[in-house]
C-alpha cells in the first residue's frame, strides 16, 4: 500500500548535507511508488512551486500543516544547535504526528557540544527526544548522547545520511563556471558557503600564498551566506582577486561535476560532522583537504583549525602528484532504503 511520508527540514537553495539526504529519500519514496510532502523550515533564497512542497510563513502555518496534512509517517530532519526553538518544533511533531515519527539529527558534532555532554533523561531535550517512534543517529557517537537522554536501543537506528551517485553526464555546467574552471589549475573548490563555520576568509589568504608559487591557481567557493559582503572585501583586498570566484548556491546536479573536475576539495571548518561533500568527494576520486574534527573518513589530508600554512602545503603536496586517486565507495542508495524500510515498519 503507497505510504505518504512527511518530512521536515531546510528547503534549497541554499544546498546542504540535510536538504541532499531529505530530496534523496524523496526520490527513492516516489521511485517505490509512495508520495512524500515536505515542510520547509527554514527560508529558502528561492521558494519553488512544486507540489507537495510547503513554505509556512509563520509558525500558526506550520502547525496548521501538521494539524490539517493526512500522512502515514512523519519525519523531522534537524542539523547544528538544538535550541528551545528547535525542541518546541519536535514537540509539535510528536504531538501531531503521534505514534510514526521520526527524528534525524545530522549535525554529526553534536556530539561534542556542552549540551551533549550533560545530556540526562530528566532534561527537556530527553523528554522530547523519547516521543518520537524512532531516531535515526548519523554516527555511534550520537547514538550514544541520546542513550544518555534516556532513549531506548530499540528505537535507535544508526544509518550514515547520504547516497553516492555519479554526476548526470547529459548535464552542462552553467558558462561561467565552466570558464573560471577551465582557465584555473590547481582548482580549488570549497564546498560549504560564506558562513563563519566554514571558514571562508581562511580560504582567501591560503590563496595569497599559494598564487606566489602557483600563479594559475583558483579558488571556487559554493554556497551562499551572511559573509557575503566580508568575503567580497577580502577578495578584492587579497591582491589575487581574478584568481577566486563565488559561485554562490549551485544546484546539486551542478555541483558534482564541479566536485569531479576540480583538484581538490576544501572542508575548513570551525564546527563540522560527517560532511556528505567530502564523502561525495572520496567517491567522485578528488583529494579532500579538511579540518581534522576527530571524524573524517580515511583519504583526507587533515588540517588545524584556521591554519593556513598547513593548507597551502597539503595543496602544494597534492599539485604535485600525477597519480589519480582511487575512488572511495559505491554509488548505492543502500542508506535510503533503509529509512525507507524504517518508514514501512513504522505504517504497519
């Protein structure tokens, strides 16, 4: 029987690792036959007419939505801080959605903020944590702060949030991208936004360095964000300015070509799980420079927190090699159907 499933969580653009796992279950659901509605919350730059796709402009709206939509499971989706904001939406969802909901958190570093460490059955995150029907954690280290939260193995489920697929080869690469690619090597691409955790003016005074010795070297940097007016200060300051391009929100599609064709991909962070970008990264077979977080797969060349000499030299080291990397994974959607098998338990 087609289930219609629920999900709750950031709408692109902008892209992110949560709004990828969300539109990967999606397509899986509608491949099976099932219908799957989504609730936006969070503001898109760009809000779309799809069907089944819901932008509340209020909270009245988003509970009305909760209240008024027929579906069979329900799936919250949440990422970074857990906020009292943030509990009062998972109230909401356990108390609309009843006995089929699901919680995912995907902010893999969760894990080592002070609210996890204090995490305790009796404290109102643990009140809320353990009505939903299930929760899904992206890593052990998760599964082990909602243990602590007093939530029962049973309804614990640890299942890595991404699928890895090969980019479409009928697609094209918008003109200007292609152009700054083509005229650029090394080529660096960022992946991330103009977001303080991602540490994009680090990014532009590795360049600085780097363009004294590789004078054809570009940057690329995906994503949007509230630094956009600083980054674009720092660029036309950095004295390599035609060598750095803001790219901005780029489809998804789009992006995993710009992922395979580049030299290397760049993951600083101030605060970072599991990134699905450098997962894709490894699987597309382009070398990863990231900031060690105690969680990155194996094939990253790890760097300190904000240190830009030891980037200049992993990318330095990297230019230098002529061997290609040998990729890492498979393209499967192995992890989105078993959400979808946890979806299927859950409705009957």
């Amino acid at each position: 029987m087609p289930l219609h499933v629920l999900q709750l969580g950031p709408v692109p653009p902008p892209e992110g690792g949560i709004s990828r796992n969300m539109l990967a279950i999606r397509e899986e659901l509608r491949a099976a036959g099932h219908r799957c509605s989504i609730i936006a919350t969070s503001k898109s730059t760009a809000e779309s007419n799809e069907p089944d796709v819901y932008h509340p402009r209020s909270k009245t709206a988003l509970i009305g939505l909760l209240r008024n939509l027929d579906y069979d499971v329900l799936h919250l989706h949440i990422g970074g801080e857990v906020t009292k904001r943030v509990l009062a939406l998972a109230f909401a969802c356990t108390f609309f959605g009843g006995k089929r909901t699901v919680l995912t958190l995907h902010s893999g570093g969760f894990a080592t903020t002070d609210a996890a460490k204090n995490a305790k059955p009796s404290s109102l995150a643990g009140g809320i944590f353990r009505r939903f029907s299930l929760i899904i954690a992206v890593n052990e280290d998760l599964a082990d702060v909602f243990r602590r939260y007093g939530v029962a193995d049973e309804k614990l489920s640890v299942v890595l949030p991404y699928s890895l697929k090969s980019p479409e080869e009928n697609l094209l690469v918008p003109a200007d991208l292609a152009s700054f690619c083509n005229a650029h090597s090394p080529l660096l691409l960022a992946v991330g936004g103009l977001e303080k955790e991602y540490d994009p003016l680090m990014q532009i005074e590795a360049m600085r360095e780097l363009v004294r010795e590789m004078p054809n070297a570009g940057l690329m940097i995906v994503g949007g964000g509230s630094m956009k007016t600083e980054v674009e200060a720092a660029i036309q300051n950095s004295g390599c300015a035609d060598n750095i391009y803001l790219a901005e929100n780029v489809d998804h599609a789009v992006t995993l070509h710009l992922m395979r064709d580049a030299d290397v991909i760049l993951r600083t962070t101030h605060f970072d799980g599991d990134a699905i970008s450098v997962r894709e990264a490894l699987f597309l077979g382009t070398p990863v420079i990231a900031t060690d977080n105690g969680m990155r797969p194996e094939g990253v060349e790890l760097i300190g927190v904000g240190d830009v000499a030891a980037l200049v030299e992993s990318v330095a080291e990297i230019a230098k090699r002529d061997k290609p990397v040998k990729p890492v994974g498979q393209a499967d959607t192995e992890n989105i159907a078993e959400i979808l098998s946890i979806y299927n338990d859950l409705a009957s």
